[in-house]
C-alpha cells in the first residue's frame, strides 16, 4: 500500500509544493494546517499544534472520508513530516515565535513516537548558522556550513529551531525512531527566480543567507528521499541546492565577500557555502532545479 504520511504546515509556502511532489509520487498526504491547502486528493484538518491533545488526536485520525470504507478504523501513519511554524522573526512576538514553534515541535514528535510512527522529519532552518536573523554583519565561523556546525544564532527564530533539533535527538535517542531534520536554506518558488538578478549584483544582500537557495520542488525530492531512507536515527541534513548564487566560484567569491572567514577545505567550483554535500552522498539527492536556468546571463 501507498504510504501514509501526516504532513504539517503543507498550506505554508515549501508545503505547497512539497506536498504535491509526495503524492505524485504515490504518497497518501493527510494536512495539518491552520491554513486550507486547496489541493484535490488531499485532507486539510484545521489544527493548532501547539496543542497536545488535538496533535495525538490528528495523528490518529482518518485521512479522509475514503477511510471509512474498510470498517476498521484509521490504518497506521507511516511517517510525519513536520513544516508548520511560525517562519521568521517579526511575524509574531519573538516569545510566542519561540514557544509555538518549540511547543508544537515536541509535540508532534513526542505524539508521533508515542503512538509508534518510526520516521519523522522535521523543518530545521539555515538560521541555526547564527547569521540570517543576526543583530550586525556577523561573519560564520567557517565555510563550507556542514552539519557539525557549532550552531549559535541570538533571535527567537533560530533558538527555537535549535531547540527543535535537540528535541528530535533525544526522541530519537529514547525510542530508536528516525528523525530527520532538514536546515532548510531559502525557499525559492519557481516565481521567485526573477528576484535573482538583484541577489548577482548585490552580493552583501544575500550573505544571511550564506548565498545558498533551496528550489521548493527540490526540496520536495528531499524530503522524498527521506521518506525513503531507514534506519539512520536521529540526523540534521543542510536542505539546500548544489551551487552558490553568484557568477563567480566559490572560493574566489568567498575571499572577495567574506574575506575574514576561514574556509576549512577546498571549495570546488561553484559549490554552495551552505553545504549539501551530505544529501547527495547518504540520501543520493539530484538537484533539478539549478537557478541558472532561470535566470538569464
Ligand atoms: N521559507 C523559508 O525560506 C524557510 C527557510 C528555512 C526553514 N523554513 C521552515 O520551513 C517550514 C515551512 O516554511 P514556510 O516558508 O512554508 O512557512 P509558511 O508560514 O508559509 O507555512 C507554515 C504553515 O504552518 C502553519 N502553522 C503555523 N503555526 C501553526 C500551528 N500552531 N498549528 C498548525 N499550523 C500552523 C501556517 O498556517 C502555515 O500554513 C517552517 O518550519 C519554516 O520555519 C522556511
């Protein structure tokens, strides 16, 4: 049978077309959202995470009315993949950024375990790298930006997704669960490539963000892959595309632009500062979605 996967936040801006990259390729999406999702084939239960009780509730519920027919109540979920969140500083208060996202993190993971779902994935966010919602031009450490990174962002935002990924490890730790987390670089629409010519001839701009991007569909085949791949327990993964956005390559752009961070292996050619080194290696990801298609000489 098709997998069954309980997706959170799919009505947000990576859940609209991650999730339509799932259940093209089979996967029965059951939404959690606040939002409605207008997608055909897929279930929107309108539920506040950040509340335990509807969260056990949401993941033991049928998907949709078709759940009905076999007269034996909901089947088993076979995995979680957890984006809803308050995504970025100055939405919300930075408190309730902090608690909402923490909270509702530990509860779908604590529900999901608790109720024998193996595989979980969960948002994590480049702004554990401590530069994108900075006070001040803060320099990283070093490049490339692996997953060992010695994580230490100051905003509410990154904090709360640094919380997330200990909370994960420690499920993981307690019940031999898989859980992923994805530090999603930033999310670009296939629209929003227009915006590209601006990032090229401002390269400062675009330093918070480590001048790294993750196409939304490529980020779809990631958290396919993922859905895919067992029994690695607890793992953060950088969610991002192959190359930096810029003309020139890495390493002489990075010593123009980030002239005092030390780069601590060879760069090769145009590869990303944020890292994806690890998806193509452990999870086999293939990017699709090069922004130089996009985005004219
Ligand atoms: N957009 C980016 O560039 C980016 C970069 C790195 C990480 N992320 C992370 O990826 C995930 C998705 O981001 P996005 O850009 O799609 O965000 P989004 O705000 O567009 O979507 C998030 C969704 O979560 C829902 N939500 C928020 N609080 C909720 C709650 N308490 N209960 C139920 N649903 C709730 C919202 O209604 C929304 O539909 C988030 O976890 C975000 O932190 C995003």
């Amino acid at each position: 049978m098709n997998k069954r996967v309980v997706f959170t936040g799919g009505s947000g801006k990576a859940g609209r077309h991650v999730v339509p990259y799932l259940t093209d390729r089979g996967y029965q999406v059951f939404n959690l959202d606040l939002a409605p999702l207008e997608q055909p084939g897929v279930n929107t239960l309108t539920a506040d995470l950040a509340d335990s009780g509807q969260v056990f509730n949401a993941l033991s519920m049928h998907f949709d009315f078709g759940g009905l027919e076999s007269g034996k109540g909901p089947p088993a979920v076979d995995a979680v993949v957890h984006f809803a969140a308050v995504p970025r500083i100055l939405l919300r208060p930075d408190n309730t950024t902090f608690q909402v996202n923490t909270q509702s993190t530990y509860n779908v993971i604590e529900a999901a375990v608790k109720l024998g779902i193996r595989k979980i994935i969960i948002a994590s966010s480049e702004t554990t790298y401590g530069v994108c919602f900075a006070e001040g031009d803060k320099d990283y450490h070093s490049f490339p930006l692996e997953e060992d990174y010695d994580t230490d962002p100051m905003d509410s935002y990154g904090l709360s997704k640094v919380v997330n990924e200990k909370t994960a490890r420690a499920f993981a730790m307690r019940s031999g669960a898989d859980i992923y987390a994805l530090r999603i670089g930033n999310v670009i629409e296939p629209h929003e490539y227009e915006l590209f010519p601006a990032f090229l001839a401002d390269p400062p701009s675009r330093k918070r963000n480590a001048w790294s991007y993750i196409d939304a569909r490529d980020l779809g085949q990631i958290v396919d892959l993922c859905l895919q791949k067992d029994g690695l327990g607890f793992q953060v993964f950088n969610a991002v595309n192959d190359t930096i956005t810029a003309r020139e390559p890495t390493a002489e752009f990075l010593h123009r632009w980030a002239p005092g961070t030390p780069v601590t292996r060879p760069l090769e050619g145009f590869e990303a500062p944020l890292s994806n080194r690890k998806i193509r290696e452990v999870l086999g990801f293939k990017e699709e979605h090069d922004w130089r298609k996009y985005v004219p000489e």
